[in-house]
C-alpha cells in the first residue's frame, strides 16, 4: 500500500513527525489509525480536548481513521452516564469515529485466553498477596523487589486458580493474576505488574458475567492490537509504561502498535485531575460536571466556548514532549477572536441606572438603527427603541468624576450609542443611602445615530429602553481558583474563589428576552454572553458571561514581537 499524503499545513511536531516518518517507509503498510481512550468515570476535560484534537486531527491529515474507545475496566467508578456526554462532547468538538465505536469490555474474552496463554508459557502467575504484602514486595526506586512466595507456582495450579478467579469462588482483592517479568527491574513498572483483580461489581455493559477485571496496562495494548491501531498516543506520565505495553504484545506475539508519549495540557486556574473535579460536584461546590467554571468541555460549552475556539487554542499550545503551565488568558484569547468573528452584538444594562431625557416627548418611541456585528456586513442591522426613559450602567455616571472620565457627570456630554448625544443636567439621591438613583439629561436632536459634526465628544455608552427592556439574569464567572497552580498546594480546595459567580439582576434589549439557548452576543463595552441551555425559559433567559472584552493575552503578543 502506497503512503497515504498528509497534509502539509498543519504546524509540525514530534508526533506528526514519527507519523509522517512512518508513513513514508511503509512501516504500517502507509496507515495511520489512532484511537482516543477515555476511561467513562468522569465528564472530559479541555486536556482531553487537546489529546482528542491530537489524536482525530493526525487521522484526518493523514488520511487515516481514529477510534474512540471506552476504557471500561474499571465498573466501581464508570456509568452510562459518563459514556453518553463524553460522545457527546466529541462530536460537538467536531469530530465523529463513524463506525469505530469501541469499549475495552468488548475483548474482555480475549484479553481472558490471551491471559490464559500467557500462563500457559510461564509468564503469568496467580497471587496470594494481599494489597499490602505486594507493595512491601514491590520495592523502591532505589532498592529491587522481592518474589511473591506464589510466584513459584506450577502453570497446572495457576490454570486451576485462575479458572476459579473467573467463577467467582474467591473473595474481593483475595488474589490477582500478576505478569512474570522481573522483580529486580529498575523500572517498577515491570516488577511483575497486576493484570486482573477481583471485583464483584456490575459492569454497565456486561452486567455480572464477570467478576474478573483487567488493569488499564493489560487491556490497553491489547485492546490497540486488536484494532489494527497504529499509534498509540498517551500523555507522558504513560512513558515508564511503554516497556511494559511492548512487552505485553511481544510475549503474545501479536500485531504490535507504536506507544508514543507527549505532555499532558495544564491550565492556569483550575485543576485537570477528574478526581478533584468529582470532589467539586460531590461537595456542592459547583452545580454539577457542566457548571461553567469547570474546565469540563461541558461547562465550557454551556458557558459559551466554541469547538471553533477550543480547536484553535489546541493548535497553538502545539505538541511537547515536557510538561508546562499553559495560561487561561491564551484560552480567553482564542473564545475572543471566534466570537468577535460571529457574535450577534446586543445592548444589556447590568447594574441600572436610570436616565430621564428631559427634553424627549412623553410617550414618543423612535427606532434607531443599530449594527448586529461590524465584523461582518452580511449579518445586516436590527432597530432599538429610544424612549424618554432609559437604564444606564452605574459605573456610566460619576457625581464627583475622576481625571479622564469621559462619561456622564453633571455638565458633561455622552454619546448614547446609535441614538444622540445627551447632556447630564440633574441627578437625583437616595435620601436613606446617598447612592444616586436617577440622572437627568437633555439631548441635541441634531445628533440623531450619535453624529457630533464640529464638537469633541469623547465619551460613548450604551442603553436600553426602560418600557421596551427585557429582564435579564446575568451571571458572572471568574476563575475557579485564586491562584494559576492550585494543583501545587495540599490545601488546594482554600484557593477557591469565592467570587468565581456573580449573579446580577438587569435589563437588555427586548429582542433578548426570546433569545434561543446557547445564543452568544456580545453585550457593547460588556464581553461576550451566550443563553445558558439549562436553565434559561421562553421569555426568561439567563446570560452566562462567556469572557470579558480585555484581552490580556493579545497585550502580551504585541508586547513580545514588539
């Protein structure tokens, strides 16, 4: 078979590299077929975005296939729950495995005879061994291991006992089925490592006829044989397992696949591991796997990422072989640049204030002509309502303003975006509190669409109309954690932030208030919001801000190539 062409375009590194290398000398007969492995006990993560847009991108630019397999070897920790949004989330990411739909559980008969053979040749052996005894036996880094006293067990008591593992005559962790290797290895990884244990659990696709389960190490190899794959790509904490996945297929003597290891994505800001992400929906601390301060590629989706975006950010952190600290800002970044590209923009007061034009007519309603995104001249322009009566933000009105503040304040002009210009005349106070509570304008009626021909106004906000605005639940999200690694601290769960959700209460357009789910706008001089899928209600969204409008990451970029 001739080598499949790959596409050039795409950004090199040291996978695609040995990819491309191995494509050319025909090493796999010109194939490249991939796989993606989660294991169904938690929702995915952006890390697993990056190892799905690794692994289904290096099929597609090479002309090959990618599976998606479920590692379901482990039933005390996996549900059907956890298999439905992980497919889910791969396909919203873009991408689809057509018929390679496949889960460890499939082979478990033949990971069981291959497991049998290797017994059969001495290479495998029952073990006594309670969980304690074996790590005492395992030894250290630096001091070898010592032999299990059932390690010399005859091939015939080892058929024996493993057949009755099988049968379910034996107690939970009362024995395991171990590879003979070497207990003397200065890789600990292969001082006779576990290949099945004992649980009597119901598995969620095969139910109760097993009691019997492989480890990751032994399925995973295996199961890449059986399907023909080609590169098996993993995170790098699974290079000191390498040797022992070679040595798995080599003893079989079966079809024998490339392991090739790269680092694993970590974010600023949050924590990747699935463990401490399940603490933070068991303990209540988020609403659930889709709460959008979780890095879960739910919870982005419902806060407002785009797979757009995510592929893109995936594509620039690129491929390495070290571990390092990639910053959320670079995230923002590229949810940023989607987003101003496709965004519907809206007016929305957050924090209202209200503003009486003085000189507007009682009653009259004028609708002015507002642009849906200037990024984009197809997506046309829609018509606001102007009325006497208006909502402002807060922070748009100053009594005593600072130096360069070019918003309202008595005596000075502002530019009501799309409408005119007004004059602040009159404010009024809360008696009880002193918080202003209403301010009073007049505005030039020859400055209809904010035109100022011939006078300097420097200061320009936005508004809805008060009797035409639709309510709104806006709720603001910061980071998760206060601090960028809260992985490095033991108390990491004290780094949250308790500021991390805002929940505010304001006004936006009236074509806002039938705003489809998973709508995103940019809300002018706001940031980017997008109508939560779960709890928004006809004629009641909720508005999840998806990411504010500073972008600290393109700062950077200037900054750095000058």
């Amino acid at each position: 078979m001739s080598p499949t062409p790959v596409d050039e375009s795409k950004a090199s590194n040291f996978i695609r590299e040995r990819v491309a290398e191995d494509n050319r000398t025909g090493r796999f007969g010109g194939q490249v077929i991939t796989r993606f492995p989660p294991e169904p006990n938690g929702y995915l993560h952006i890390g697993h975005a990056k190892s799905i847009c690794l692994n289904f991108g290096l099929a597609r630019d090479f002309g090959g296939r990618c599976h998606l397999r479920f590692d379901d070897t482990n039933p005390t920790k996996e549900e059907q729950e956890y298999v439905d949004a992980i497919m889910a989330d791969v396909r919203w990411l873009g991408f689809d495995w057509g018929e390679h739909l496949h889960h460890a559980s499939d082979y478990f008969e033949q990971l069981y005879a291959w497991a049998v053979q290797l017994i059969e040749s001495g290479k495998a052996y029952v073990d006594d061994s309670p969980p304690e005894q074996m790590r005492e036996l395992r030894g250290t880094l630096t001091e070898p291991g010592r032999e299990s006293p059932s390690r010399r067990r005859s091939i015939a008591e080892n058929l024996d006992l493993f057949a009755r593992m099988r049968a379910g005559e034996f107690l939970d962790g009362s024995r395991t089925l171990r590879a003979k290797i070497d207990m003397a290895a200065p890789n600990i990884n292969l001082r006779d490592p576990v290949m099945y244990r004992i649980r009597k659990t119901s598995h969620q696709r095969t139910g109760d006829a097993w009691c019997i389960y492989p480890m990751y190490d032994w399925a995973h190899g295996e199961s890449d044989s059986l399907e023909g794959i080609t590169h098996s790509i993993c995170t790098l904490e699974y290079e000191d397992h390498r040797p022992l996945y070679d040595w798995y297929l080599d003893a079989l003597g079966i079809y024998h696949p490339q392991q090739i290891e790269f680092a694993r994505l970590n974010l600023s800001h949050t924590v990747m591991s699935k463990r401490k992400l399940l603490q933070l929906v068991q303990e209540g601390v988020v609403s659930g796997w889709d709460d959008p301060r979780m890095p879960t590629i739910a919870g982005l989706r419902r806060r407002g990422y785009t797979p757009e975006a995510i592929r893109d950010f995936c594509d620039r952190i690129g491929v390495a072989k070290a571990d390092n600290m990639v910053e959320l800002a670079l995230l923002e970044h590229c949810v940023r640049e989607d987003l101003n590209r496709r965004a519907l923009r809206r007016m929305a007061v957050l924090r209202p204030l209200k503003l009486v034009v003085e000189n507007w007519p009682a009653g009259h309603v004028e609708e002015v002509e507002a642009v849906n995104n200037p990024e984009d001249p197809s997506a046309g322009t829609r018509r606001v309502p102007f009325s006497r009566e208006l909502w402002i933000e807060q922070d748009d009105f100053r009594e005593d303003p600072p130096k360069k503040y070019f918003r309202l304040s008595l005596g000075a002009e502002v530019r009501l975006r799309y409408a005119y210009i007004v004059r602040c005349t009159d404010f009024k106070k809360d008696p009880a509190t002193g918080e202003v509570v209403e301010v009073r304008g007049t505005y030039d009626p020859a400055t209809r669409g904010g035109e100022a021909i011939g006078r300097k106004i420097r200061g320009t906000i936005h508004w809805v109309s008060a009797a035409h605005a639709a309510p709104a639940e806006v709720r603001l999200y910061d980071t998760l954690f206060v601090k960028p690694k809260p992985d490095d601290e033991d108390a990491w769960k004290t780094l949250l932030n308790p500021s991390s959700l805002e929940t505010v209460r304001g006004w936006a357009e009236p074509s806002l208030a039938s705003a489809a789910p998973g709508s995103r706008y940019q809300f002018e001089r706001l940031g980017y919001f997008s109508t939560d899928p779960r709890d928004s209600r006809a004629g009641a969204p909720v508005f999840n801000r998806t990411v504010g409008l500073r972008d600290t990451w393109a700062k950077i970029e200037r900054a750095e190539t000058g």
